[in-house]
C-alpha cells in the first residue's frame, strides 16, 4: 500500500553522510576506518543474512508496486538497463540501444550470453514477453505498467534486437527499464500464473542469486547462480557473485532487527530507527552506511475535492503552520533533513533547489489564512470551528502512524487543525478508502531514479482509484501539459526545468506540502565487504563478500 | 475395577466434550468477526480482481454454507489438520509445530523455577518468627500485584539497558531466557507461596505432625518432608491451573522480549485477522488443559495416599 | 492480561492476599491513596494545568525535574500529566469489566443452580470450555469480533474474568438450596420463583461481593495489557497501558516514560486489592456470622 512505503524507512544521523559518499563513490569497497580491512583480499563462498523489517505481500514486480518486492526480488531479476548509485544508465542485459521515431521507439541490441535459471535463453523474444505480461489485463500491474507510460507495444526485430514502441516520445523509459519493476524473468516462469508469482514461489530470473526457499512470515533463501556473467559494466568484479548463499529474514519489530545485528545472528540489517542509531555507532564491530533515496520525499498531499482543503487559504495554512525544520531535526536527530521541494535532492533530472528556504514556517500567517476562511471558533480542546464544526482533516494510514506523523499532529494542534490520523491493520480497506476519495490528506514518498516519478502524484488521469497516486485530486491542464512536456524533452536540461516549474506551481497552490527526506541505511557487521547501496539506497548483494567469522 | 474404568471413561468423555466445545467455540465466534476473510488472505497485495477473490474463496472453502464449513472444520480437527493459515501459507499445525518448542522451552523453566522458589521461601518463611513472614507476604503482594509486561520492561530497562548483563531481544542462546522466565515465574512464584504458606500452617498443627515431632525428627524435617506434601495439594491444583494460563503469559512476555512462539504467534495472528491461526492457538490450549488436568489428578494421587480411593478431586 | 487475570475465582476461596493481617495504617494508606486516584479520575485538571496531547519535540526525552516531575516523552509530552489523565480510562475499563462480568456470571451461575439438572450440565460444561481456555485469549476472541476500543476492551477484559465467577456464585447457590434453608421457606409458604430468588440472591452474591475488589484489580491490570498488547485503547490516547508500548522502543533514552504509569498502576492495583481485602473481610464477617 502506498502510504506505507519508504515512510517507515529509517535514517541515521548526519555523520554518515561522509560514509555514505564514501559508499557511493569508492563503489564497492566498503570504506573502512582504522587499520583498513579492505587490505583484505576478497574471498568467494561463505553466506550472508540480512535482515529487513518489510516482507512483500505479493513477490511478483511486474504485478507488485511495493518497493520491498523490488528490494528482495533485485537479487533474481536483471534488467535491460543499469542505473548506478548516482544515477547514470548503463548496459546490462542490453549490451546498446538507439532511440528512434524521434524518440517514439526505443531498440535493444540484447546480450547473447544470458541464460535464465531455467537454462532457457533471454532474447528477444523473451523481452517481448515480459512486456506483454507487464501489460496483460490479467496481471493487474500496480505500477509496472504505469512505468511503462504510453507504451504501445514491443516488436521482435530478431533473435536478439527488440523494439519498445511508444505513442509519444517517452523519455524515462530507460531509467524505468532499469528498475526490478521491469526486471526480465523467464517467459515460462511467467505462464505459472498471477498466483504463483505473487506467492514468491516461481521466480525465474537470470540475476546472480537463485530464489531458493521461502517461508511466509521467516525468510527467504538465495543460492548462487554459477552461471551468471554479465554483470552491469560498473560493477567491480565479473562472473558469479561472490557469496554462496544470501538469506534476507524478515524482522518488522525494530528492537528485535537491532538486536539480532548486535547479537550475531544475522551480518546485515536495513531500516534502522534514529533512536538505535547511537548504540550501532558505539560498536566498534558494526557500521553504518546511508544514502538519501531519490524520488518524491515523503509529502503531505491534501485532497482538493474534500471540504476543508478545497479552500487553498486551508492548505495554505497547513503548509506554514508545521515548523518541519524543527520537527525533523528533533525527531530524526539529524538523519533525514526537511524537505523543500516534492523531488529529493538525489533525483536525476529533477531536484529543484530554488524552492529551499521559500514558504517557511509562518504559524501567524497561518492563523491569519484560517481566520479569512472562517474558522475563527475554538473548542473545548482548542481546536479551530465554523459554524460548530471543528476543523478536522482525515488521515488514513496502513498500519501504524509513525512519530514523525505523531509530531506533525501535535504541530497542527497548535495551529487549531485537528489531524484524525485513522488507521489500519487492513490495506484493502484503506485502498478502497482512497480510490473512493474519503480522505483529507495523504503522506506518502515514492522511491525513484528520476523526476517522472511526479506524474503518477500529479496528472489528473492518475486516479487513486486505477493504481494511481493523484491524491490530491489534480486536474490542472497546465501541470499535465508541463509533465507529458518533461517526459518528451530530449535533454536533461529541459526536463529539469519542467519540474522546476512544475514543482514551484505545486508548492504555491499548496496541494502537496513537503514534510522530509527520507535516507536509506544499513548496519553491518565489519566483517562484511563490499556492501554498497543501490540508487534507491538498497543494498546490492553481488559484490558482498564476508570474512570467515 | 470396573469403577475405576467408568472412572476414567467418565473423564475422557468430559475431555473431548471440552475438546469439542472448544474447537465449536473458536469456529463459531470467528464467524463473527466482521470483514471479508479475503482481505486478511489477500494481506498489503489490496488490488486483487474479482475472479481471484473467489478462487481464493473457494480454495478456503469459504463459499460453502455456514454447517458445511463448521462439518468439514471438525472432520478436519478429529483428522489432526487445522487448516491452512491466511496470512503465513503454510497448513497451520506446521505453524504451531514451528513455534511451540520456544516456547515450551519458556514454560519448562518458568514452571520449574516458580515451584522451586515457591518452595525454597514457603519453608523459609513457616518458621516460628513472625518477621520473615510479614516482609514475605508484603512483597508477595506487591508482586502479585505488578503485571508481567510492565515488570518485563523494568527487567529489560535495568539489565538489559541500564547494566547492559543480558540481551534486549532473543540472541539464540540461554541468557535471553533469563529475563523472561523471571518476569513470568515471579508473579506465580508469589502465588503459589501464599497458597503454600497457608497449606503448611494448617498442616502443621494437624496430628500427624505432632506425632513426627514426637518420634524426634528435626523440625526442618517435620516442614520440609511431611507438612509441606499436606501443603502441596492445593498448590497443585493452583500450578496445573498456573501452567494452563501460561499461555495468557507467554503472550505478553513473548511480545515484551521480542521472542518467538505461540504467544507471538497468536497476537500477530489476532492483528492479522488470521482466523485458522487462531482456531489452532485455541484448540491447542484446551489440549493443553486437557492435558495437564489429567495429570494434576494423577499427581493428586501420588501425593496424598488418602486419595488413593475414592474419586479424587476435581483438578484445576 | 497477566496470569492472575482468572486468579479471583480459584485464589479467593481461601483468604485473599489483601485479606486478615495487614494493620490499620497500611490499609489507611491504601484508602488514601485510591482516594486520590479516584480525584485523577474524576477532576485531572486539578493536578495538571498541561493538555496530556502537546507535543514539544524539541523537548522530548527531558529527565524527571522541578518541571515536568515525571520527565518528558518521545514527543516532548509531560508524562506526569499522561499519567494522571490515563487514570481514567483504566479505573473506567476496570470498573465496567467488573461489573459485567459479576452480572453475567450471577444471571449464569444462578440459571446453573436453580434451572434443573439439566440447564445445570450445560451451563457449567460451556463455563468448563471457556475454563479451558486462558482468560487472554478469550480476550483477544472478542477483539477480534468487535472494533478496537473503550467497549471491546471492556467487553474483552469481562469475558476472560466472568466464567471463573460463575462457578463461585453457582456453587454458593448450591450450598445455599441444599442447606434446607430454602426448603423450610418454601414450606412456610413462600411459593413465588422470584422470592425464591430473593432469598438465595443475596448468600449467593456474598463470595462474589468478596471477590469484587481483586476482580477489580485485575481487571485493571487485563485492560491495560490489552492496550499495551495494542489491541485495547490506541495511541495518542493517554491510556497507562498505551504509554508502556510507546516507551518500549525508547527505554534507552527515557525509562522514565515506562516507569511511571507503570508504577501508578501497580499502586492503584495494590491499593484496591487491600483496600478492597480489608472491606471483603468484614463483608464476610457479617455474612458468616
């Protein structure tokens, strides 16, 4: 469900921006302090168990919008293309591709030497299949499809070139291409039917690690694959990966995550609260490495169709009336910084940094807008009324609020808003409560290589009720124009400036209000190598290898 | 003889009756919980179509009707299988079966170390001076007093925090039993005390304690051979009772340590709306019961000689 | 819910831990206390100015001090005044689970005792399951069945205390129909079913009206665990139990945010079980004599 992914993902403090650069730069080596373990020659064999607080409901990416799916199917799934951990698009299961049709048709020169799990060849072919399934009513894609934009269809050339063609010029294709969403999987893995994939159970992929057994609720096992030989071209060794076996654990209480790094149990653990941060650092046989996620940052998105909210003095308010600097630095202890724009600063093509420091914290202004729209009663509790209604704004939320959403509940307090966060154990009653637009606002983040990922947030024909993310209820012709404008432009430039503008409108009419930036980390044992995070902050595994304990 | 067979026919039929009533109750309370089943099948993958809904539906057996279900339910139960869990996909005996030796492991100690302690301080405490024995019964209050999860957090704050002794989650090895068998055994280490205690004061103007005493045995003697198995009665029917509900307690405990097995399995299970898991949680504590109630009775029996004859009494 | 959850039925019918013993000024003591928990109950604003919801972030995780004297939480929220507001809602839910639960399990014990032998079996076979079945989970059936909340809650607490109370009362209302003392009633004329009842009622309730207070006590404890297990009253409600799971991730930085309304609500259970020990011992006093 949308409004819990990256959210719950957590955040060290500052101090591991350095190491996490360092991650991103030394690619690879895992940049040790002290007498350098990385001296250390790297060794194949040996095992590693990660553990991650999110288990996939649905295991099939193609089908999944998760970004857990993506996470633990990374491992199974190869791509067309490589996006590095700054953001740049490599080869990888495509060894060359050309745009044609002025940038209508995308064509792939595949590479000849991959073999699927199942010993069946990728080529063109098999390409083709995964996009028909990608796109198949029956797969009922979250968010695959959606990637995809105005996909048309996919043509085999020959046995190893292949055309993606498109209605229009669609430009973020090959940063999509590259993620696990549209990862290639074995065309007679596919036929296993929807049941099957989502069940995690017949993944057939051509990555290095082999899915192996699964147990719902526990973890799930990888093996090698010995076979494997094509790796994307940054990566700092080839053939097969270096470790033997990889087990991801699933473990959703942050103590018991924590503790069981601490305790040896597993090498590696992802999502670490700020609060925890202090007693991983103080251990000399651990560390930590970071990376702020590209994409939208988590944002508050205010539905202009409901009552309160369709008065932009409301919203307005709302955006000035919750001090996030503050807020984030108290609760986050200096992990995740406050946003000022939807796109986070690592978002190839999109940041826009004009917007920092622009509406700041202003509760007086923000009394005055909610005054001139006529909440100008208080009640018992404080809270701001109109003619006997108190101004409440509902917020569902899939699980439990966090405390960062706590924080900004008690912020709007103040201000006389009364935040009803209502939440919910069942995501397909909070689903149905967003498709049939029964909110105020939603606070979501969406993880992404590149500034496109907005029009799923903002085109009017991204309906919540069809898989898309238009919380806010948009249907502004200038936004759509601006968007399909960036997803057309040829140069990195232009499609910057787009979002640039499409933010600044965005933030002024206050239908989305940026809350922060949200920071991917993973602890682990110093005995593990090798370790970096992916562009969206995940750790990739093919490289790792382990000391003997 | 043939008393004794009607005796222990008697029981048995009263066992499967609990047995039956408790499988019949779990079905049919669940019944109503409100919600589609399909949603807790389905979990955070919300946007499942139409015809899936009802392969899934069928695939559970949730379109027969209502006699059908709890018909089949019950075939299934007498045949050992609990169904397949909603959220887990696994039949839901592989479930417990997975989760049951933690836990087991957590009862056996707690058990263990409650009925010794009880034991240690009863004979501690009967004596002749009163003194010991009021401190005694004040702590024993408060203790009684203190529910198990916020004594497991205190526990956890001081020696796992604070002292840094003992590991805040399950390490895989002994020293993380520790806590949680403190936190469960001590409320029903006081308990069973007083329950003792009481049992040991009355025994020991009876008779048969003179009569010891009068023979020339040591008065630690007297209290710890024969008094105290006079005392043991009742407290035996509190443990058999303590053991049952010591599911209630792994559920707590299981959670404030981040532990797994039952106890964890069943409140994920009930914030899941994972119907069979739960049946299964319920089924296996009335078997428990069942049980350990036999086994109190037998026990009864070995204590007392009295009750050799006769048809014993009511455990638990 | 701990163990001693369906404790009352069971430990009660020998002398209750509050009962004979305990000297006047610790009993005293207790009263005074209860009284004053009551007070947070009823007036919270007369011992804190705060709003028990402001956040203050930048504060959060403050040591106890002259200003907030139970410290600051993980949003900066004045623990002592959580705490005294929490009051309520555990003394409410313990309160209305008691009462329940003795209702439901006079209306059941009684219908065992003077229906026949037959209603008699099935009442008491269908206590026996629900006997069987550790009081938390029972609890967490009907959570299951009903929304999470005040009332569920309630509800749930009942539920695992009421079957253990049945049998007392029905066992009393036996004693009491087979004491003869009904009979020569009946044969002095009295006839009516309902003044049958009205004599047996009262013998019958008096064990009941002993275990009251202890039912109470652990039935304040039950809703709290239920909360803490988060499934009773929800964050941000200033519940005692509800601010024991919120702490629990943060006992590193701020014990004093799980030791405080943890150490209220053992003092409220203790209060009531002596407080309540001592009255039970004279109510049966009377009874007896």
């Amino acid at each position: 469900m949308d409004s819990c992914r990256t959210m719950q993902r957590a955040t060290p403090p500052s101090t591991f921006v350095a190491l996490a650069l360092l991650a991103v730069t030394a690619c690879g080596s895992s940049g040790g302090t002290g007498s350098s373990p990385d001296a250390v020659r790297p060794r194949d064999g040996g095992s590693l168990t990660y553990a991650e607080s999110q288990e996939p409901g649905c295991w099939d990416p193609h089908s999944s919008s998760e970004d857990s799916t993506a996470f633990v199917q990374r491992p199974v799934f190869d791509s067309l293309v490589h996006q590095t951990p700054d953001g740049a698009l490599e080869p990888w299961l495509a060894s060359s591709w050309r745009t044609g049709k002025g940038g209508r048709a995308y064509t792939f020169t595949l590479r000849r030497d991959v073999i699927f799990h199942d010993g069946s060849r990728m080529d063109a072919a098999a390409v083709k299949a995964n996009f028909d399934h990608i796109t198949a009513k029956t797969t009922r894609s979250q968010y695959a499809a959606g990637l995809l934009g105005p996909y048309e269809g996919t043509t085999v050339e020959g046995t190893y070139r292949v055309t993606v063609r498109f209605s229009r010029p669609f430009e973020p294709f090959l940063q999509a291409a590259s993620t696990t969403y549209l990862g290639i999987a074995s065309p007679a893995s596919l036929k296993a039917g929807q049941a099957a994939l989502c069940a995690g159970t017949g993944s057939v992929g051509s990555g290095p690690f082999k899915a192996g057994r699964y147990v719902r609720g526990q973890q799930r096992a990888y093996a090698r694959n010995p076979r494997y030989a094509w790796p994307p071209q940054s990566a700092n060794h080839s053939g097969p990966a270096r470790l033997n076996s990889l087990t991801i654990r699933f473990l959703t209480d942050d103590t018991t995550r924590v503790g069981a790094l601490t305790s040896d149990q597993v090498d590696a653990v992802a999502a670490i609260p700020p609060h925890q941060v202090g007693i991983l650092t103080r251990n000399a046989q651990l560390k930590t490495v970071s990376k702020a996620i590209p994409g939208a940052v988590n944002a508050f998105y205010l539905n202009t169709r409901s009552s309160p909210f369709s008065d932009p003095r409301v919203r307005k308010a709302f955006q000035r009336a919750i001090d996030f600097s503050t807020l984030a630095k108290a609760i986050f202890q200096g992990a995740n910084s406050r946003a000022w724009s939807l796109l986070s600063p690592s978002t190839p093509n999109g940041y826009a940094p004009a917007e920092a420091g622009r509406r700041p914290y202003d509760p007086r202004l923000a009394a005055r807008l909610l005054d001139a729209a006529g909440w100008t009663g208080r009640d018992a509790e404080g809270y701001r009324t109109k003619d006997g209604d108190r101004l409440t704004v509902v917020a569902p939320v899939y699980g439990t609020a966090s405390l960062f959403t706590q924080a900004v509940q008690g912020a709007l307090k103040r201000a006389g808003i009364h935040l009803d966060v209502v939440e919910s154990a069942d995501a397909a009653e909070v689903s149905t409560r967003l498709s049939q637009g029964r909110y105020d606002v939603v606070q979501t983040s969406w993880a992404r290589g590149d500034g496109d990922v907005l029009s799923q947030f903002l085109l009017s024909t991204a309906d919540p009720a069809y898989g898309g993310r238009n919380f806010s209820a948009l249907s502004d012709p200038l936004l759509d124009r601006w968007l399909k404008a960036a997803q057309t432009a040829r140069s990195a430039k232009q499609r910057t400036l787009y979002y640039a503008k499409i933010q600044e409108r965005v933030l002024d009419e206050a239908v989305a209000v940026p809350a922060y930036i949200p920071t991917g980390s993973v602890a682990h044992s110093t005995r593990v190598h090798g370790l970096r995070l992916s562009i969206s902050a995940w750790p990739e595994f093919y490289e790792v290898w382990v000391e003997d304990r | 003889m043939a008393a004794a067979v009607r005796l222990v026919a008697r029981r048995v039929a009263a066992a499967v009756l609990v047995l039956w009533g408790a499988a019949s109750c779990a079905f049919f309370i669940l019944q109503l919980v409100p919600g589609d089943p399909v949603n807790a099948i389905v979990g955070s993958d919300a946007m499942v179509g139409a015809e899936q809904r009802d392969a899934i539906r069928r695939q559970y057996g949730l379109d027969q009707p209502l006699f059908d279900q709890y018909v089949g339910y019950l075939r299934h139960v007498v045949h050992g299988e609990l169904g397949d869990s909603y959220q887990l996909q696994q039949p839901v005996s592989a479930v417990l079966s997975h989760q049951l030796p933690p836990t087991a492991e957590l009862t056996f100690w707690t058990a263990l170390s409650a009925i010794l302690g009880a034991v240690l301080v009863t004979i501690l405490t009967s004596g002749r001076s009163q003194r010991p024995r009021r401190i005694s019964t004040v702590v024993e209050l408060v203790i009684i007093s203190t529910p198990s999860f916020w004594l497991g957090i205190m526990l956890l704050t001081v020696f796992s925090f604070r002292l840094g002794w003992l590991p805040v989650s399950d390490s895989g090895d002994g020293r993380s039993l520790i806590l949680p068998v403190v936190t469960l055994a001590l409320p029903m280490a006081a308990l069973l005390t007083q329950v003792m205690r009481e049992g040991l004061l009355t025994a020991m103007e009876e008779p048969f304690v003179l009569s010891a005493r009068a023979r020339g045995l040591a008065e630690h003697t007297v209290r710890s051979r024969h008094a105290l198995r006079h005392a043991a009665l009742p407290a035996l029917t509190l443990a058999g009772w303590f053991t049952g509900t010591l599911l209630g307690g792994a559920v707590v405990v299981e959670n404030v340590f981040a532990r797994p097995g039952i106890g964890r399995i069943t409140l994920q299970a009930v914030r899941d709306r994972d119907l069979p898991v739960v049946q299964g949680v319920v089924l296996l504590s009335a078997v428990v019961f069942v049980v350990i109630s036999a086994v109190v009775e037998t026990l009864y029996v070995a204590v007392d000689p009295r009750l050799r004859r006769g048809t014993g009494v009511r455990a638990a | 819910m701990s163990a001693g959850t369906r404790g009352p039925g069971r430990r009660c019918s020998r002398p209750g831990p509050g009962g004979q013993g305990r000297s006047r000024p610790a009993v005293l003591l207790a009263a005074a206390f209860l009284t004053l928990v009551v007070l947070f109950a009823l007036f919270p604003a007369l011992f804190t100015s705060g709003d028990p919801a402001d956040t203050d972030p930048v504060h959060a995780f403050a040591p106890p001090s002259a200003q907030h004297f139970f410290g600051t939480d993980q949003l900066g929220r004045d623990v002592l005044t959580r705490s005294v507001h929490g009051t309520r809602y555990s003394l409410a839910i313990g309160a209305a689970a008691t009462a329940i639960a003795m209702v439901t399990a006079t209306v059941w014990g009684l219908a065992a005792a003077l229906l026949g032998r037959f209603a008699d079996a099935v009442l008491m076979r269908v206590a026996d399951v629900f006997l069987a079945l550790p009081g938390l989970l029972l609890a967490l059936m009907v959570i299951l069945v009903m929304d999470k909340g005040a009332l569920s809650t309630t509800a749930a607490v009942a539920a695992g205390t009421a079957p253990g109370l049945a049998r007392v009362v029905r066992a009393q209302a036996l004693v009491v129909r087979l004491s003869g003392y009904v009979e020569s009633a009946i044969a002095l004329g009295v006839r009516t079913p309902l003044t049958v009842l009205r004599h047996i009622l009262p013998n019958a309730l008096s064990p009941l009206l002993v275990l009251a207070p202890v039912s109470l006590g652990t039935s304040i404890s039950a809703g709290a665990a239920l909360s803490y297990l988060g499934l009773g009253l929800q964050p941000p409600t200033p519940e005692w139990g509800t601010m024991l799971t919120e702490s629990q991730a943060y006992l590193q930085q701020g014990w004093w945010t799980a030791l405080f309304p943890g150490l209220l609500l053992v003092a409220t259970v203790l209060a009531v079980t002596a407080v309540g020990g001592h009255v039970g011992g004279h109510a049966r006093g009377r009874v007896l004599s």
